[in-house]
C-alpha cells in the first residue's frame, strides 16, 4: 500500500512543490491547511495564514488532484505562541516564536492530529532534511544554505523526526520556483512572506503595546550615569543601536536589560561580546553531546566553535571566541558537521 502523507499547505509555493514532489514519488497525498485565528489587518490585506493563503492552498491542491482540508488551531497558537511570546517581552526578553510554533503546533499538535487520522508522515516545506539509518533519524541541513531553516526546528520533538518528511532537502529555491511554474501550481509567483503570522505588517512595537505594559525607564552607560529615558524594556534587543554616540562620536548599543529596576544599559560595541551562555528548555536530538560543536545564537548568526556541557536540565556553551549580542530569550542551536543536536531557550550570558 502507498504510504500516507498528510502535507501541510500553507499557501506558499514551497509547501505547493513540497506537495507536488511527494505526489509525483507516489506517496498519497493529503493537503492540510492550519486555520490558526489571524485577522485581517489595517490595511485590508489578508495575513499568512488568512482566508487567501488557505484558497491558495485550495487552490494548489485542486491542481495536484488531491484532497485539501482546513483545521482550526487557533487556541494552540494562543496557548503556545502568543501567550509566551507576550509574556516573555513583558519580562524583558527576546523570544523566537517560530520555534516554538514548530516545537507544538507543526510538529506536536498537527503531527499528532495526522496520526490519529491514519496518515503514516506529515510534510512540509521546510528546507531541511532527515537522515534515516538503522532505525536512527537525525535533523540535518539542507542543500541550500541560504534557505536552512534547521534553526526554527531545532526545538521541534526528537520522536517525531520518523514520522516527518521534508522534500525540498535536496533542492534550492530557484530549482523549487522552476518546479512551481514548469508545473503550472498557481502559487508559482507569489512572494515570501517574512512577517510573524500574528503580527501585521511586521509591526512588532504596534502589537507588543497593544497587548502588555512596558513603562518608560532610565538608560543608562555602564558607570550607571543616567544617559535618557527609554520607551519601554519591550521594545529593545540587545544589540540594537541607541540613538546617541559617546563624546567620541562613536555609536553606542544597548548590551543589557535590568529588568529589576527598568533601565537599559547601553555601551560601546566592545561590551556587546561574551565568552558564553546558559541555557534552559533543552531540547536534545541525539543520545547526548559532544564535548566540541558549533552554536547558532541566532537564525541569521553564523555556527560559532564551542566547547559544550549539559547538566541538571541547563546547557553551557563556551565560546572559542567571544560573540556579539547573546540575547536571553533567543535560542541556540547546536551543530556537528551538518547535523542538528539539539536547542535551548537562552538563560543567561556568560561574559
């Protein structure tokens, strides 16, 4: 009998040729579309995941010939994104929702659905891959290293790697575009979207104000002078640029929060870097750690050489050098010649 493959749709064209692929391999095909409660914005354009994006997928489905259904997982998005992202920005830190979106919705409660519901794998398409051996699976990157997204899965469940397919693995995005409009998907010319689902327009600051209270507080240099007020711990990173410079002219950056007493520290861009990080949540991929790997401490960031340590529930990363903006919230993402060990949610900065 073909395998099963419930393929999650999202509207896109990488889930559209990830669909097409499976389908042309013989597996039979189901789309998926996850409905997950976004609302139109100011604008009247309908956000990822809106009522164009499952037409699309509809759409794309009907062309391939095979079933499209809708599931609503509007209360696990709230539940698991929402709700923690707010309340991480409330306490001061910088969280990763597309993680955490990946690690219940995509490979938790949607992958659960699809085995309840008979299907043998669920699909997406993610650019990354899955090495099978001897009854191991490990997450690795993909072919295209510009499109890797391994770093959005790495907190996703270690069990669920046998049930998962990702076929665009072996393929860069121009050679999936190409798919899309040889085949004829009507997705084939639609844009990426870049922007968090539930939040329009990209307007992190409009929505975090909304939906918390972040009040006014002092910024401050690294002697604990009073340099001027801040708009609120919420709306900054670290890393992110003050907009002052010293007497030297040279620009200063926020390089730490001080949630206890309101205040952002800002400083040169020197006393951005530090030697390492603790970090909690861990989420591990294989049976255990090297003592050597590499560490991603962000999704643009490039794996940085590091000594690694895992007790009582806490990761330690030490860096070989020192790197920029380690930022608590944010998660890190270990690596070992292409394969994905494992993550956690940044704790604290060792500097």
């Amino acid at each position: 009998m073909k395998a099963r493959v419930m393929a999650a749709m999202s509207g896109g064209v990488d889930s559209a040729v990830a669909a097409f692929l499976l389908k042309y391999q013989g597996f039979k095909v189901t789309g998926v579309t996850m409905c997950l409660g976004v609302e139109i914005n100011e604008t009247g354009k309908i956000r990822c995941c809106g009522p164009q994006e499952i037409e699309d997928a509809r759409r794309v489905c009907e062309s391939l010939g095979i079933s499209h259904y809708v599931l609503d997982f509007a209360p696990d998005l709230k539940d698991f994104v929402i709700d923690p992202f707010l309340s991480e920005y409330g306490m001061g830190r910088t969280p990763n929702p597309c993680i955490e979106c990946n690690r219940h919705i995509k490979f938790g409660s949607l992958l659960k659905k699809a085995l309840a519901m008979g299907f043998d794998y669920l699909a997406t398409g993610h650019y990354a891959g899955i090495q099978r051996s001897n009854g191991n699976y490990r997450l690795v990157m993909p072919k295209d290293n510009r499109k890797d997204q391994t770093y959005f899965l790495s907190g996703m469940p270690r069990g669920a790697l046998e049930h998962v397919l990702f076929p665009l693995s072996n393929l860069f995005k121009d050679e999936v575009r190409e798919i899309a409009q040889r085949e004829g998907l009507p997705v084939s010319s639609k844009p990426e979207s870049q922007d968090l689902c539930f939040i329009p327009e990209g307007k992190t600051e409009d929505y975090l104000r909304k939906n918390i209270s972040s009040p006014p507080g002092d910024i401050i240099d690294l002697s604990g002078k009073v340099l001027g007020t801040h708009r609120g711990l919420a709306f900054y990173t670290i890393g992110q640029r003050a907009r002052m410079s010293t007497s030297r002219g040279k620009p200063l950056y926020v390089i730490a929060k001080d949630t206890a007493a309101n205040r952002i520290i800002i400083g040169e861009r020197e006393h951005l870097s530090a030697k390492g990080l603790i970090a909690g949540s861990v989420n591990l991929l294989v049976d255990s750690l090297p003592e050597k790997a590499f560490a991603k401490i962000r999704y643009a960031h490039s794996p940085a050489g590091c000594r690694v340590s895992f007790e009582n529930g806490r990761l330690t990363v030490l860096f070989n050098e020192p790197q920029e903006a380690i930022t608590p919230g944010q998660s890190v993402a270990l690596y070992d010649k292409g394969v994905i060990l494992g993550s956690g949610i940044i704790q604290e900065v060792i500097s």
